[in-house]
C-alpha cells in the first residue's frame, strides 16, 4: 500500500499539476521529503510563501490546469491567505497543500508553535477562500477526501485547501482514485444553448465577449470557432486581455468603456445581443462603462451557471455550453491569415527624450514585431494599464483583485508553465514588495526578462489623490540589485537606451535581465488616465444618483 504522501503527490499529478511550490516548516518537512524523494513532481522553493501562492496562481493560470502551493501550518500558510484569496476572486485553482501538527501532538496539552488561535483557526480561515477542503486526519478516508477535493478544484476552477497532519504521511493509505466528472442535466444543456443562439440570431449587432474563466477551463478556441461560425465579433475584457491572442481574425480588441477605444466601447454598449463567456461583473471590467450594460439582457455563463435575461440555467459548465453550441452551428474554416502585415516601422523613436510609461509599450511592440510574442506577467500599478498598449500576447495580471506583489512571482511561475521565456512588468512599489523572488531565478536556470518601471512613487494612487506626500517613494536603484542576485541589471532614462537595453535582454539567455525604467513622477500611460478619469466620472455619477 502506498502511504498518503505519497498518493496525495501522485493524485496531484494524475488530476494534472506539473509542479509544486513551496517552503518547508517542521510541520510540512516529512510531506516535503515524499515530494523530493518520490520525483514526481518539481519541488520549486521560493523565499516567501506570498510568492509562492503567486507563481503557483500564475502556473496554474498559464497552463488551465491546477498548480500546488506547499506551506507549513500557521506562520507559513497564514502567508498564502491574500494570494489565495486573489486566485478565488480570479478563478485560479490553486491547490494549497499545509503541513500541520501531528494528529497525537495534538493531544500534548501544549500549546503548539505557529498556532494563532486553536488548532482549526487556520483551516476556518482557509474555508473562506477555498472552494473545497480536507483535513487527511484518517487515512482511510483521505483518499476519498482528496479526489473530492481536487475534482472541485478542477470544476470550479477555484482554491482548495488539503492540511495532512505530519504524522500521517508515512501512514498506509490507498491510491487515490480520481472521481468523474459532476453530471450536466443534458436537457438543461440543450435548453440552454437553443435560446442563446435564437438570441444571437434575433440580434441585429451580437458581440461575444470573453473572460478568464475561458482560460482556466481551456475553451479559448472553441470559443473563436464559435465566434467564426456566428460571425461574431469578440472582445474580451481589461481582466481577459490576452485571451484568444491565437485567435486575431475574430478578436477585435479589449473592452475597457471611457478608457478604451471608442469603437470597441460603442460596439459592446450598443449590442442588443451581448454573450459574456466566463466573464467577472467587476468593476474594473465594467464600472468605466459611458453607458451602463443592461445586465439583464445580456447572456452570462459564469461560475457553472448561466443567466439568459431572466431565465438561469444553473449547474452548466462553460465547455459543456461551448460543446452543446458548437453542435448547434455550422462551423467555418478560420479565415484565411491575413497576409503577412509589412513590419511596423519602429513606434518607439530611439532618441534621448526621457520615457513616458506609453514609450515603453511600443519598446516591447517593437520587441515583438522583430522576434515574436513572449507571454507576459504584469503587476497592479501602472504597469498593468501600460501592459493594455501592448499587442495581444498570453498575460497573467490581477487585473480584478488587484493585489500588488504579484508581477514578479507570477513571472517565476510563467518560468515553468508558459511555455516560453517571460516578460515581467512591475512597478517600483511592487517590486519593493516581492522583487527579491528574482534571486530564486539562477538555481533554476529561469531568466526572465523584468522591467521595473521606476517613478520613484506610487503612482496610481497619486493619480486618484495627488495632494498626498506618502506616495513618494525613494529612489531604490533595483538594477544594482541583479549582479548580487544572479542576474543582469541595467537603468535606462532615454527611450534610445531602453530600446537598446531591450535588445540586448532578448540576446541574453541564461540569467534573469532586469531592466529599471526610469520614468517621471506624475506621469501615466494614456490608458490610465482614461481609466482614472472613467473611474471618477462613474464614482461621480454614482454619488449624485
Ligand atoms: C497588496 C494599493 C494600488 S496601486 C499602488 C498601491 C499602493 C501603487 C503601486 O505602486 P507601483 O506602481 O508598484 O510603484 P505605480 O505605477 O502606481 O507607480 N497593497 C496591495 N495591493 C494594492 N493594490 C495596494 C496596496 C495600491
Ligand atoms: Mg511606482
């Protein structure tokens, strides 16, 4: 009989992980030995267990399946509580895997290191931001537990929580059987897709807009070939950029209300037949609307459940529904690729003005338009609002929870699941945060490519309220940082010099390249300030009504 160690690691494989991250603690050592001594799974250790929710988040986010994130109880995975509760906002299955006191050192009478409250504060605490949990304290029934648990994961595309007592990984336990699938009601389903596609085609202007959750559960070209079928243009939202980026011929941009572009805004606004795939109702997804979405004549599959108008179809998962359209419809081929568009004459002018945040998305436009496409993790900040100026690429970004922190980890986790080398995009804020994880980036041979843009502030929030001295931040100068953590670092003030230092990022393999862009307080991208200003104005609005 295999013991629960290791039919956890195993189980964790077979429902699709491909690695873990982590930090040990006495509580999660003997799990830990099983994970490195039973290879089959990378054991990625990071340096503080916030980054190790992120590039676990991120890992699983890239890669549509579920990532694992191993701390120790109390201390260690008190640490994961904010990046789970982001990977629950933005439907990121994150596996949280803690060690915990032994099942017979709980009768000690002590009270035990890293306990904050009683023995189950941590996993109350973890019931919250999870969509599914287990506490392996029977061996007998934890096999059960864990398929549960890990189904749920899968299904909904959420956080779970496993806590295995350390003195039960050694104990004799079955091998995990993974469970089917949760049953589709086929009638509901058939119901359900009929009245979409009698929607669409009653509609004279159709939009089908796409968001994360087509991502995690891997829909994103069925979804285009759904789209190709209906003639349907797509947008996706600011949460959902990069998606479909695979897909140019149906994707027509992002929608991003006053702060977007104007014809996308009018095409979404003014769609009598508007389909939301996976989409969030956040308010950075809507509330920088010019004119509120009627929500109750849209179409929304969300959370295994759709809402048409006012009729809910509940217990539908979204690739059930893409499946159950796509038999409805007559597919076409794709569109035949557009002839290769001439190469863009460099939008960056390489001269020695200082740069603007905007400057440095045409750097990386111009970065791609000579050698391809990199997948993208970007920061909260403006970073992210810039990384919207950028050409649709894969992108990780809590661009709904909004946490900083994550662009650095993330990027660690794209390292090993986004099947190319990554770009990082984090302020200087951020980087202050989470940055050091770049030092993790030389025993593992991962070199990303990170640009700090450096104001020497926290920008965003001057923009909302700029009479504030705290958001001056000193002038950390990162790029001396890189040697001493095993990369390269380089400070560009001109835009001549960041096109050069981009350039030679890309030609250096081998060691994580840290470019710090030096840029002006007070100074945003354009997407931004139209972002801040359709913020206020719909803050505003909602004041006054
Ligand atoms: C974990 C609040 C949102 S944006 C921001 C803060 C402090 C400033 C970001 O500064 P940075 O980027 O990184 O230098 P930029 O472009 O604005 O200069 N704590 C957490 N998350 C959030 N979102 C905040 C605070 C915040
Ligand atoms: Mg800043």
């Amino acid at each position: 009989m295999p013991t629960l160690g290791h039919s956890l690691i195993a189980a964790l494989k077979d429902h699709g992980a491909r690695e873990i991250f982590g930090i040990p603690g006495d509580f999660v050592l003997p799990l830990c030995k099983v994970i490195e001594e039973s290879g089959l799974l990378p054991f990625y250790t990071l340096s503080h267990e916030p980054a190790v929710g992120f590039a676990a988040d991120a890992a699983a986010r890239f890669r549509g399946s579920i990532s694992v994130a191993v701390a120790t109880w109390g201390a260690g995975a008190f640490n994961l509580v904010n990046p789970v509760a982001g990977a629950y906002a933005e439907r990121s299955p994150v596996v949280v895997v803690s060690g915990a006191p032994g099942v017979h050192e709980r009768a000690s009478g002590w009270q035990l290191h890293h306990m904050s409250r009683a023995i189950d504060t941590q996993a109350r605490i973890f019931r919250e931001i999870t969509c599914d949990q287990a506490v392996l304290d029977d061996p007998a029934r934890a096999p059960a537990d864990i398929a549960r648990v890990l189904r749920s994961a899968i299904a909904y595309s959420l956080p779970v929580y496993i806590e295995v007592p350390r003195d039960l990984v050694g104990a004799e336990t079955a091998a995990v059987a993974p469970l089917p699938r949760l049953p589709v009601d086929a009638d509901a389903l058939a119901e359900c897709a009929d009245e979409i596609l009698a929607r669409l085609a009653a509609a004279a202007t159709p939009v089908l807009m796409v968001d994360v959750e087509v991502r995690r559960y891997g829909v994103e070209d069925k979804a285009a070939r759904l789209a190709r079928a209906l003639g349907i243009p797509v947008v996706t939202t600011f949460m959902g950029r990069g998606l479909l980026s695979g897909h140019a011929d149906v994707v027509r941009g992002t929608y991003m209300g006053a702060a977007g572009e104007a014809a996308i805004t009018r095409l979404v606004e003014g769609s009598d037949g508007l389909l939301l795939l996976g989409v969030i109702l956040s308010d950075t997804n809507f509330a920088v609307s010019e004119r509120k979405i009627d929500m109750r004549r849209a179409m929304l599959a969300i959370d295994r459940a759709v809402r048409v108008g006012h009729h809910a179809y509940p217990a539908i998962p979204l690739d059930a529904l893409l499946d159950a359209l796509l038999a409805r419809v007559t597919e076409r081929p794709a569109a035949a690729a557009p002839a290769a568009p001439p190469p863009p004459a460099s939008t960056l002018s390489l001269d020695d003005a200082v740069i603007a945040p905007s400057d440095v998305a045409a750097a990386i436009n111009d970065l791609f338009a000579a050698h391809g496409p990199m997948p993208m993790a970007a920061d909260m900040g403006d970073c992210l609002f810039t990384a919207m100026e950028i050409a649709n690429t894969d992108l990780v970004a809590p661009g709904y929870y909004a946490g900083m922190g994550f662009g650095v980890p993330a990027g660690l986790g794209a390292c090993v699941a986004a099947g190319g080398r990554p770009l990082i995009l984090v302020g200087d804020g951020a980087f202050q945060m989470t940055g050091f994880e770049l030092g993790n980036c030389r025993r593992y041979g991962w070199d990303p490519i990170c640009l700090v843009f450096n104001n020497a502030s926290w920008e965003m929030l001057r923009v909302f309220q700029p009479e504030s001295a705290f958001n001056n931040l000193d002038d950390w100068r990162f790029a001396e940082l890189a040697g001493p953590l095993g990369g390269d670092g380089v400070r560009v003030r001109t835009r001549r010099e960041l096109a050069a230092a981009l350039a030679c990022a890309h030609a250096t393999r081998g060691r994580f390249q840290l470019i710090e862009v030096m840029l002006p307080r007070g100074q945003t991208s354009d997407t931004l300030a139209r972002f801040v200003a359709g913020f206020k104005a719909a803050r505003e609005r909602g004041a006054a009504g």
